[in-house]
C-alpha cells in the first residue's frame, strides 16, 4: 500500500517556522491531535528518508509503535471515561426527576433546620408541585422546600421522629440511647 506524501507535505507545512510572528504559538495548526494515520504517516517518511549509512534501529521503531498504541489506548479510555460519567450524571437526573415527581399529591413531612443543621420545626403537608430548574425542590402547600428536607412520606407515627430526635441528642451529647435505658 502506498504512503501519500502529499498530505504529510502539506501537514509539514502548516508547522513552518514564521519568522514574522512574535512568537511561535500561533504557527501550529489548531488541530492538536494526531492521529494514528498521522503517525504512520510520519513513520514512513522517516523511513523513506533516513540515512542508508546509519539507519534507525528496530528497537527505536518499535518503541515508537509502542508509545503510540498506549497513547492512543489512553485516549480511547479517557473517552470512555467521560462518556461513563455523562450517562451516570443523566442517569442520576432521571431518577431524581421521577422521584421528586412521584410525590406529587402525597403527604410529606418536611424538616426546618437553622444554620447549624439542626431541626427546629416539621412542617407536614401535601406536595402540590416540583421545581426542576437547578435544585429539584417541591412545593408543599404552596411553598418552596429543598428535596433534602424531606423527612417522611405518607403517614408515619409521630413518635418515630422523637426516636429520631433522641438518637440525635445523645450523639451530640456523647451518650448511646442504649446507656440512657440503662439508667432510667
């Protein structure tokens, strides 16, 4: 098969030294890449003119095939990579999206924390709709709460959240809920 040397004349071309220009940068053609034509390209043009008294070595050519595959290996799974996360990302949207509006009319109990984090009030009410532009966030009863304020769905016993709360304080106080059983 033979090389076309045109095209590796014309590529040569656009790496031309310009003495004109301030600097170099903007000498270099904009496509950054080479491909693998490109380096097979180059590989017979230097074979085709190397020096016949000191020829390059099998050695040196094989470590230049070499570091080429692994370059264009990494590259194909750099690309992966970021097809991988683009799909988790919108994978991860999707099921936000049908989560937040799965609970369109359902009772929800949703929790008012202060700066700290910590719970100061619950407010339950129906869900009367989802923001989905930036933050999902739904509306209950006309106003606006964070996806992640949410503390239950549908009917749960009031005393499930003082567990909760216990749990809570005795974390913070450095004390198991298992050690304050025993005591009382």
């Amino acid at each position: 098969m033979p090389i076309n040397t045109d095209n590796l004349t014309s590529k040569a071309a656009q790496f031309a030294y310009d003495a004109t220009l301030s600097t170099q940068t903007s000498a270099v053609a904009n496509n950054s890449e080479m491909t693998m034509d490109d380096f097979w390209q180059l590989l017979a043009a230097q074979l085709k003119y190397q020096d016949m008294s000191n020829p390059m070595s099998n050695s040196e050519m094989m470590q230049q095939m070499t570091q080429m595959s692994s370059m264009n290996t990494m590259t194909k799974l750099s690309d992966a990579i970021s097809s991988i996360a683009t799909v988790t990302n919108n994978l991860s949207q999707v099921t936000l999206t049908t989560y937040s509006t799965g609970l369109l009319g359902r009772e929800v109990t949703i929790a008012i924390t202060n700066d700290d984090g910590d719970i100061t009030s619950k407010v339950k009410g129906t869900v009367t709709g989802v923001d989905l532009t930036g933050a999902t966030s739904v509306y209950v009863d006309g106003k606006k709460y964070e996806l992640a304020q949410i503390m239950a769905v549908g009917d749960v016993p009031a005393n499930a959240f003082d567990d909760l709360e216990n749990k809570t304080d005795n974390k913070t106080k450095g004390t198991t809920s298992s050690t304050q059983t025993n005591k009382k």
